[in-house]
C-alpha cells in the first residue's frame, strides 16, 4: 500500500503500521501470560486459546493476531480523500499529475514490434 503514497505519507503510515504491529504483539502476549495464570494446566490450552480470542472480539480486534496489526488501504485513502477534498478537483487533477510524472518512470509494456505491426 505504501508505494502508492507520497513520501510524506508513505512514511507515516509504514510507522503506524510497525507500531501497530508492536502494540498488537505485545497485547498477545500478554493475554497469552494472563491466560496461562488462568487455565495452567496443559489440558486446557483449548480454553487459553478461548479465552484469548474472547478478549481480541471483544477489543474489536480480528481474532487472528498474526494477521491483524494491518491499516486497511481504505483507512488511507479517506486521509488522502479528507486531505484533498480541501482542493478543487483540477488542483487535485493536475497534482496527482504532476506527481505520477515526477514519479514513475515505467517502460511501455507493449510488444516490441508494436510499431511495425499493421491493422
């Protein structure tokens, strides 16, 4: 998702992302300590593992944490929507312009013979 970003951008959201990959990881292990205190026995990790996934619903949290610490690409694109709904649309047209002119530099993906070939 980054890459489609300005720099400015880009950067703030990759720190976000990490940091809401630390701070998920950290709220998993400690869920996962405090569920041991709970359920201690090697016969209940089927409740452990309830018990966690209990609190990640109920925090709002997809229950699978090794997927979860992600800024959806829709949250990104309200901010940049918010940021240029302040602007015309030729403003925001020509910037998104000029922006793509500065930026990509991608060879033509044709064939190489295109310009020989006839209708």
């Amino acid at each position: 998702m980054s890459f489609y970003l300005p720099q400015p951008l880009a950067a703030r959201y990759e720190q976000l992302r990490h940091a809401a990959l630390d701070h998920v990881h950290e709220l998993l292990r400690s869920l996962r300590k405090q569920a041991h205190d709970l359920y201690p026995g090697a016969d209940q990790k089927p409740d452990r593992t309830l018990w966690v996934i209990g609190h990640f619903t109920r925090l709002g949290l997809p229950t699978m944490p090794a997927r979860a610490p992600r800024i959806t690409g829709g949250v990104i694109a309200r901010m940049a929507i918010d940021r240029a709904g302040r602007r015309s649309v030729d403003r925001v047209i020509r910037a998104a312009v000029d922006y793509a002119a500065a930026t990509h530099d991608q060879p033509h993906r044709a064939r190489r013979d295109m310009h020989r070939l006839t209708p």
